[in-house]
C-alpha cells in the first residue's frame, strides 16, 4: 500500500490551478473571494480550471462570510449549476447560531449533489461540539472527508484533537478522512503523519507572496516532496 499522503491546493483561477498541477497537488479546492475565507467560486471559473488540469476539483458552496447557511435556495442553485458544468467533488458547512451543525441547510444542499462526494470545512472548527457535529452528520450522504485544524486558532493549537480524532478512526462518525489545513506549516508534518493523518490542505502555503500573488509550483514541490 502507498504512503503517499494527499495534497490539496486552493486554487483562485486558471494559473493557480496549473502551477498547483505543475508542483505535484493530488487535488484542488475552488474558491474565491479570500478576504472572506472562500466563497463559491462563477461556474465560469470552473469550467476553465477543469479544461486546464486533469487532477480532481473540490468546489465551495458558500456564498457569505462565516458559517451560517445564509440563502439555502442560492447554495442549491449554485450546486445545480456547478452540477450541470460537471463539478463531481464539493466542499461545504453550516452552523446554527448556537454552533450546532445545520443539518436543514446541510441536507437541503447535498440534495443537489445526487451522490458526489463532498468534504464538511472548518466550521467544524468553530462547532459547540465537535462529537456531536461528527455522530449528526454520519449518516449525511457523500461526506468523506473533514477539512479541520483542530481548533479556531489553528493547527498549531488544534494538534491534540487532531491527533484524538485520528485515532478515533471508524467509529461512528469518525469514518471521514481527516483532511488538515489551517494554519499547518511543514513542521506540523512528521507527528500528523506518526498519528496517521495522511491528507493536507495549504493555501497561502502555497504562494510566496501569500494571499497578494499566484500558487508557485516550485512551493507546492516542496510540500509534495515533504509528504512523499
């Protein structure tokens, strides 16, 4: 079996995509607007990273900042729309404002995603109950995957739930791959990996000149290399 871990890369457009691609990124999430952590990027956008690259696409549904639901039927209508141009890979979450997960508008939304498959992001982060979002989402179609630091403040913080979840593996609601990313430095690497956490997740990482430039291939290399 291999050890090769999962490296997933934010990609705002065409060229980040390509240098994503280009650096050994095993997959992408599609987002835009990071001044707002990441909101649903135009179907237009995806239609031109998925003719640049052949690696998978995750695509955000999440139209405001923070992690209330805010419109459900435009959540809805922009997973048709991304359905009907062929995104088959999703990226999701929602609280009430007690921090428990909105499960209405989570349900109502992987409605439309007949089946694909689709990861919960760092709201998970921010739940009341971290346990409680787990054992309620269980059952949610198409989840496979948590994008989490551990904590709000970041991996650095987050490293003990990380590595306690991780060892939780298979037990409902811990069957999802924990997928890391906020705040993860390549130091982080070798005790996330001693834990058995094999899936990344880098942004600003990604870029040398963070959020104000482009993905460098040459910097998601360094992370490819890392983790090989």
């Amino acid at each position: 079996m291999s050890n090769r871990a999962l490296l997933e890369v934010i990609a705002l457009d065409v060229e980040d995509a390509v240098a994503a691609q280009a650096g050994g990124a095993d997959r992408l999430e599609l987002v835009t607007d990071m001044a707002a952590d990441g909101l649903t990027p135009p179907r237009e956008t995806f239609a031109a990273i998925r003719a640049a690259v052949d690696i998978p696409l995750r695509v955000m549904l999440r139209k405001t900042d923070g992690f209330a639901a805010g419109d459900v039927s435009a959540l809805a209508r922009a997973a048709r729309e991304l359905r009907a141009e062929g995104a088959r890979e999703f990226v999701l979450g929602f609280l009430d404002a007690a921090g428990a997960p909105d499960l209405a508008a989570v349900e109502a939304v992987v409605a439309e995603l007949d089946g694909c498959s689709w990861t919960f992001h760092r709201a998970i982060d921010r739940a009341a109950d971290r346990d409680q979002l787990r054992k309620a989402l269980a059952d949610v179609p198409g989840l496979d995957t948590y994008l989490t630091a551990g904590a709000a403040a970041g991996v650095e913080a987050g490293l003990p739930v990380l590595l306690a979840e991780a060892a939780r593996g298979g037990e409902p609601g811990y069957g999802a791959r924990i997928l890391v990313g906020g705040g993860l430095t390549l130091a982080h690497l070798p005790v996330l990996r001693a834990g058995g956490i094999d899936a990344f997740h880098i942004g600003g990482a990604a870029r040398p000149s963070r959020w104000g430039g482009p993905v460098s291939a040459a910097a998601v290399a360094d992370w490819r290399a890392a983790l090989s």
